[in-house]
C-alpha cells in the first residue's frame, strides 16, 4: 500500500489540459475529494466529484465539465468503467447552460 500525493498527479494532467493536449482527463482517488479539489485550482478546469451515471451524463451536459473525478472506496470497477464512458461520450448542451458556466471562473 504504497500511499501517493495526489497533486503530483493531479496537476500535470490538468496543465495538458489547460494546453490542449487534451480535451478531457479522469482522476480517481479514495473519495475523489482530494483530487477534484486540486483539479479545481486550475482556471481552466471543470472538475466534476461522480458517483454515479447520471451525475457524470449532468456533469457534461449542463456543466460542461473536462474533469471526471472517481471516489474508488465508494464504487464498483464496473460501475467507475461505465461513468467515464458515459462522461467521455456526453456533449455539452449550452444554451441556458452556457452563460452559467461562462461566470464560473474567477478572472
């Protein structure tokens, strides 16, 4: 059990994010707290905490997140599997959402 700072981690993907290298990341961590709340320092970053399909499906579509963050301790593989499918393959809707999410960050 060789235990892990998650910012080490958390940080360099979402910076590749930040660059374009990616569109997209997943974070898995115990809780998931931790991570998502790392991620979430990055101005660019939309993090989203999931536990279950429907979050992660309402996490894209009115959130337009780019972060999912698994709690491990909390779900099945099987389940975690089908969320970040779910995630990946979900658009954002915009619209009303849209201008939310444009106040999200602070400048």
């Amino acid at each position: 059990d060789d235990s892990v700072d998650y910012p080490d981690y958390v940080h360099p993907l979402c910076e590749a994010i930040e660059k374009g290298e990616f569109e997209q990341g997943i974070l898995i961590c115990g809780s998931g707290n931790g991570v998502a709340i790392t991620a979430n320092k990055h101005q660019d970053i939309r993090a989203a905490l999931c536990w279950n399909e429907e979050l992660a499906v309402l996490a894209r579509q009115h959130n337009d997140a780019n972060v999912i963050a698994l709690p491990a301790r909390f779900i099945p593989y099987n389940l975690a599997e089908n969320m970040v499918k779910t995630f990946l393959n979900t658009d954002f809707e915009g619209g009303r959402h849209l201008n939310r999410v444009e106040k999200i960050a602070c400048k």
